[in-house]
C-alpha cells in the first residue's frame, strides 16, 4: 500500500459519482459494490465498476473495489466480483466481513487464480481488510499475516454499521469521546504493526455536516498511529488530507534531528542533546520512516523545506 491519506468510498451503483471520482483529492478510491449498492442494482454496478476501474487508473487515480462479504459468507457474489474486477487490474481489493485469516487464504487462491489466468502479475491485486467483525478483532495479526496481499488494514469506531452491531458498543462520540472503542482501535492497530502493516487506516465518520467531530476523529486516529483515514463524503477529503500531510515544521524537525545525529555518528558519538532532547541512534530509523513520508507529499511542502528534504541523503532504502 502506498501511502494514503484519505481513501474516498463511492457507491458503484453511481456512476455520475464514479466519473467524477478522480476530481476529489482522495489518494485513493473506494468503489464499492456491498453495503452501498441495494442488492436488486448489484448486477449492473459490477458492470459499471469494471468499466470505471480502467478509466480512473488512466486517469492516474488509484482504485480499490469493495467486493460482496467474503468467500464463507456469499460465494457467488465474490465469485462474480472478483471475475469482472480483477482482470481490470484495479490497484486492489476491499474485503468487508473477514472472520478468520482462512477467508483471506481462499481468496488470495481465487485470485491467484484470474490473475495467472489473464496473464496477470501474480499477487498484483492488494488487500485492504475491514475489520468488523467481532473475530477478526480478535484474529486481526493472524489475518494481516494470512496473505502477502494484505497490505493495510481498515478499523473505525464507527456508530451503527457492522462494528458497532459486532462488539455492541453505545457510540459515544468521535476521537477522545469514545472510550468505548479505544482498546478496539488500539488492538487492530497494534497487531496490524505487527503484521508488518505500514499504512492502517482509521474511520469513516458517518455524520456528513459535523465537520467538527470528523476533525476531532481524524486527528485522535493520527496521534493514536494510524496513517490516513476513511471518508464517504467528498467534503471530507481534505480534511483527512489536511491532518496526514506531514506538515513544514515536522519535516524541518526531523531533517535537523537526522542530519544532527549522522554528524555525531561520523565523530564517533551514538547519543546528544537535540532541541533540549536527549536523543541516540535508535531514532535515525524513526527519522527516516518521517522522511520517507514527507517525500510522498513534498508536492504539499514549502518549495525549501522540499528541496532541503531532496538534498538529505537519509538512507531511503
């Protein structure tokens, strides 16, 4: 998964919406053939979305499907997603509903299977998993590992969808607020890391005019760790896009802290005093992991804090 700050969900029964996708800002697109999409419209959504998946990649917009439940709980549904959408080479898959690291294994064989089929780079097709349920809660690290396609995970403290209903928590309120899905948010994120998961993804927030509380959800899922967030508005794009964008003042910080420390480094030192800090060799790494990100978004940056950023050799690989 590349890095994404905002993911957009596009029902796939609209296709004015569709077109209109890679106008947004999102760094990806979420066209979804499930929940979205009233099941008498599923036929002709596929359809629309198949064709869809080739015009926004030429549009340069990156594009996952959401496909029907997963192979235990509709079969012939995903079978039908998945043979109209993966011979469109989308950049990857949003698979809903996952209860166990065995319905990612059967899917990645289906999948394997239409990609060696068509000619296709085997494994090409990415897996973003929503975890939902109440057992993929609880087997989230072992899903993350069930597949080198899983390449990001989707978990949001969400009022009345799929989540709420599993763990049947009382929503309380975005960010901070809700302490009832603290540990739920926690636990996916830290067994995703575990997993190996570079860029989890928090959200969506339901209530499309309270801009304030998707604020306030957004930034408690950038301080918790997570790297981007779901949205299923346009309007809330930006704002997802606003608070992942590392910003000129953190990119400045961690440029200092990393050319400062390789400058001890090459006098023989492995620990000194930064901006008051007490900081070692255990934190080039984190540094870097900031900077390689920083690089994603430099577009977004000051025109000198990016090429101060161009000119670092901070050891990317």
């Amino acid at each position: 998964m590349k890095p994404t700050r905002s993911a957009l969900f596009i029902p796939g029964n609209r296709p004015e919406w569709i077109d209109d996708a890679a106008t947004n800002g999102a760094d990806l697109v979420i066209i979804d053939l499930e929940d979205a999409v009233p099941p008498a419209e599923t036929a002709a959504a596929r359809d629309n979305v198949s064709d869809a998946v080739l015009t926004l990649r030429d549009d340069g917009q990156r594009v996952f499907v959401r496909i029907n439940g997963h192979p235990n709980a509709s079969a012939d549904s995903v079978t039908r997603d998945l043979e109209a959408i993966v011979p469109r080479e989308p950049n990857g898959l949003v698979v809903p509903k996952v209860a166990t690291a065995a319905d990612i294994e059967e899917l990645e064989a289906v999948i394997t299977h239409i990609e060696r089929r068509e000619g296709l780079n085997i494994g090409s097709t990415e897996l973003l998993v929503t975890i939902e349920t109440a057992r993929a809660m609880k087997q989230c690290y072992e899903i993350c590992l069930a597949s080198d396609r899983v390449t990001s995970i989707m978990c949001g403290a969400t009022k009345g969808t799929d989540t709420n209903r599993a763990l049947r928590f009382d929503w309380t309120g975005p960010g901070r607020q809700g302490l009832e899905t603290v540990h739920m948010r926690q636990k996916a994120l830290l067994d995703a890391r575990a997993a190996g998961i570079d860029y989890p993804l928090a959200g969506p927030y339901v209530d499309i005019d309270d801009h304030d509380g998707l604020v306030e959800d957004i930034e408690f899922a950038r301080e918790m760790g997570y790297e981007g967030y779901v949205v299923v508005h346009p309007s809330h794009v930006q704002y997802a896009n606003d608070r992942f964008t590392p910003d000129d003042e953190t990119v400045e910080y961690w440029i200092d802290l990393y050319a400062a420390l390789q400058d001890a480094i090459d006098l023989g030192e492995s620990a000194i005093r930064y901006r008051g800090e007490m900081i070692d060799t255990a934190n080039l790494e984190t540094a870097r992991e900031h900077l390689r990100r920083a690089v994603a978004f430099q577009d977004e940056l000051d025109d000198d804090v990016a090429e101060r950023l161009n000119d670092l050799e901070y050891a990317s690989n």
